[in-house]
C-alpha cells in the first residue's frame, strides 16, 4: 500500500463505505468504543482518518473542540457534507506526517487507520507526538493475534487485501513493542470477529 494506491482504493470505497463500516456489526462496535463518557467539554480531539465521519455521528461532537484528517478527498468530502453546520475542522493531511504542533491534542482517536497506512509505525509516532503529556489515544482496529503468527490461509490472501486498501496483518504488540517508552496500554478489548478487531486506549506517558 502505498498514499497514492490508497486514494484510487478509497475514492471508489468513498459512495458505500458507510454501507458496509457504519452498518451491522461494525455500528455496533463503534457504539461500544465510544460508550460512557470518552470525553469532556472543551477538549482538543484529534479524529485521524476520520473518513466519511463516522465516528463523529456517535459522539455529542457540538460540545468539543474536534479536528478531523483524512488522506481521501472523497471520503473526507462525505464527512465535511454530514457535519457542514457544526464547529469541526476538517483538513486532508497524511496520518504519517501530520502538520500539527507538539503535544497539541488530549485525546487522538485511530479508528480502522493503522491497518490502513502505508508505514504503521510512522502513523503511530506522529500519533504519539501530538498528544499531550497523560494524553489518550482511543484505536479502534483490526490486528494480527496476540503471540501468534498469520494463518497460511491469511499470509496468502494479505496481498489481496493490502490492494483492498487494508493490512490483516499488523501487530499491535510489534507497534507497542517499538513504543513503549513514550506509552503505556490502560485498555485492550477484543470488540469482534473473535477480537480480530479491538478497542485500545493508550495514555502518553508524562
């Protein structure tokens, strides 16, 4: 996967993304990342790869201070569309290399982005990097099992669906592994498809 690749894959995912990721199983585990209180009055959020926003329609965004990225014009188009009378700033930017300052946001949300970039880690960094000092990132991913290697099944289908526009294959343990100094894991819940797809919330370390 590479920026370019993903804006093709993602402008034709752009008419029924919503169809297919805001629907069934998958609304019903974002309801479940984002119940009880995520957030307070006044907080700078960062939503990265927000695509066609929905994220944003589960949470009382009129009440927060919420910046929102996406790489896809299209995607991001749609979301821009849905939430054209509220106060949230929309910008297209690369998730590896976000144009925002230092410790900038207290909360950073990655719903279904990791698996998604090109360079994982570098995504993960700059994740990092604009969080605030006890700051939190909620993910909302899917990722490869726990100490356990790709199924042979999965290992031959992976480049088939990399072209898709998504990784079976990460592993948020690696991820961590590479990062730990900087964050430490308060959440790691398996949401769906046997936790395939997990909600992680990590805290920046002071």
């Amino acid at each position: 996967m590479d920026n370019r690749w993903n804006e093709i894959i993602y402008k034709i995912w752009s008419p029924m993304y919503d169809k297919f990721f805001n629907s069934g199983k998958f609304l019903e585990a974002r309801k479940q990342i984002f119940q009880g209180n995520m957030f307070t009055n006044h907080q700078n959020i960062l939503f990265v790869g927000v695509g066609t926003g929905a994220d944003l329609e589960l949470i009382n965004h009129r009440e927060l201070n919420i910046t929102a990225i996406d790489y896809s014009n299209e995607m991001l188009e749609k979301a821009k569309d849905k939430f054209k009378d509220s106060s949230i700033h929309f910008f297209k930017m690369d998730a590896q290399n976000m144009s925002f300052n230092d410790n900038q946001f207290d909360v950073v949300v990655g719903s279904l982005v990791l698996s998604v970039v090109p360079d994982t880690d570098k995504c993960f960094k700059e994740m990092i990097r604009v969080l605030i000092p006890n700051g939190k990132i909620i993910i909302f991913d899917k990722f490869s099992p726990k100490g356990k290697k790709l199924s042979p099944l999965k290992k031959v289908i992976r480049p088939i669906i990399k072209l898709l526009g998504t990784d079976i294959g990460v592993s948020f343990e690696r991820l961590y592994e590479d990062n730990k100094e900087a964050v430490f894991v308060q959440e790691d819940t398996p949401i769906m498809f046997n936790g395939m797809y997990r909600k992680i919330v990590i805290n920046k370390s002071i």
